[in-house]
C-alpha cells in the first residue's frame, strides 16, 4: 500500500473514533456546563484525533486496526471524512455561536464593505435530501442492474467540474462549508488519495447515503407522529368542551 491509501485508511479510523469520543465528552460537557475556549479546543482536538491515530495503529493478526475497518467497510468517501471530521471538532469543543452544532452551520463572510465572519445555519434537510436521492440514482441501478450505468460516468472528467460549478454556486451564496466540501471531494479524486479511480468513490458511499435515508425517515415520522398527538389532544380537548356545553 503506497503512502497515500495508507494515510486515507488511518486517518478514516482515526476520525471515526474521535467522532465517537467526542460525541460521548459533548454529552458529558453538556450536563457539566463545561465550555472551552480555543485553546483549550485545539488541545483536546489534537489529543482526541492523535490518541485514536494511535489505537489505529494497534497490530490484529497481519493488519492493524485501521487495516481491520477497511476490510469490513471499503474505502470511506471524502463526504464521510468530512462529517466525522465536523463530529469529532463538534465533541472537541467547537461549536457554532448560537446555532448549536458544527455540523449544522457555515462559516460566512459579513458581506460586502465588513470584515470578519460569522456561522450562519446550513440546509440540512436539503443537504439530507440531496444525498439519499443521489444514493438512490447511484445504489439502485448498479443492484439491480435495470437503469443508466451511473457509476461509469464516475471515470471521465464531467462530474469533477460539474461539482466545482455547484461549488461555486454554493460559495456565492454563502454556504462555504457545502462549497469547501465539493473542491474537496474533486481534489481528493483528483489525487488519488484514497486509491480509488472513481469520482464517485470520493463522493459518496453507503454509509452517507444510509445516514442521509434514515435521518429524514426518522424526522418525517416524528413530525406525524406529533401531528397524531397533537390532533387526538385537540379531539379530546374538543370533546370535553362538548360535553361541557351540553352539560350547560
């Protein structure tokens, strides 16, 4: 395995444990009140992703653990690098300035005339929806083997520069991180980082699309289900106020 791969796999394994971690210290600094300040961030940061580095390290059998989750899960996407990394800054310490987690906002300049930046909330739903229709146009096609050969367009150039329009687009209207994460995910494939040829093994993989799916699955039901609740309170209170009038 040449130096890039090698790096891509254990910086994977490396990112999935901090992110794990961090998520467990968010919730401890939560119902401790704790807060961090950037130094303190940055330490616990680099402590957090150095320590998990480390145990990726860790000799099972020929491989080492990093070479262990590979096996199991194949190349991870730059996408999913991406969110784990957001996950592991959000557990470190970071998080957006009244908009809760970094996971859910950008960073944005002021505008035009000020300096500075600010974090500004991003479209989650939208970005959710944006991934699990792409699964399903990649996924369904190639298991079922009915439909376009999506994943072949992955090894020409077209997709490369069609994402660094839309980067682009996302830039101009403020959105940063989304416009960051599409020139990253064109240079990584561009690189060869990971190994892999297509563009679309940098893009997304099963775990983006299967997380994307479930959240707005998951959301959708809680809002019927609190429409349900909310619709049998309105009834009952509805009924009493009948059986009240009737009593009058």
């Amino acid at each position: 395995m040449t130096l890039a791969p090698w790096l891509w796999t254990h910086l994977s394994f490396a990112l999935l444990v901090a992110a794990i971690a961090g998520l467990l210290i968010s919730r401890w600094r939560r119902a401790s009140g704790g807060e961090l300040g950037l130094s303190g961030w940055l330490l616990r940061a680099g402590l957090l992703l150095a320590a998990a580095f480390a145990i990726g390290l860790v000799p099972v059998g020929e491989v080492d653990l990093s070479g262990q989750l590979l096996a199991v899960s194949g190349e991870l996407s730059f996408t999913t690098l991406a969110y784990l990394a957001a996950a592991w800054a959000r557990g470190s310490g970071l998080g957006c300035r009244g908009l809760g987690s970094v996971a859910a906002c950008d960073v944005a300049p002021l505008g035009p005339g000020a300096e500075g930046w600010v974090w500004r909330p991003r479209p989650v739903r939208a970005e959710q929806a944006f991934w699990a229709m792409l699964g399903l146009a990649l996924y369904l096609p190639a298991l079922s083997g009915v439909g376009p050969d999506v994943y072949g367009l992955g090894y020409g150039s077209m997709l490369g520069w069609a994402t660094l329009a839309l980067a682009a687009g996302l830039a101009y209207s403020g959105h940063w991180g989304l416009a960051a994460l599409g020139v990253g995910v064109v240079l990584s494939w561009q690189a060869r980082l990971s190994g892999a040829v297509n563009f679309w093994n940098y893009a997304i993989d099963p775990f983006v699309f299967i997380g994307s799916a479930a959240q707005i699955l998951g959301g959708t039901g809680g809002v019927l289900l609190g429409r349900a609740k909310t619709a049998g309170t309105t009834g009952r209170h509805s009924l009493k106020m009948e059986a009240v009038s009737a009593g009058d």
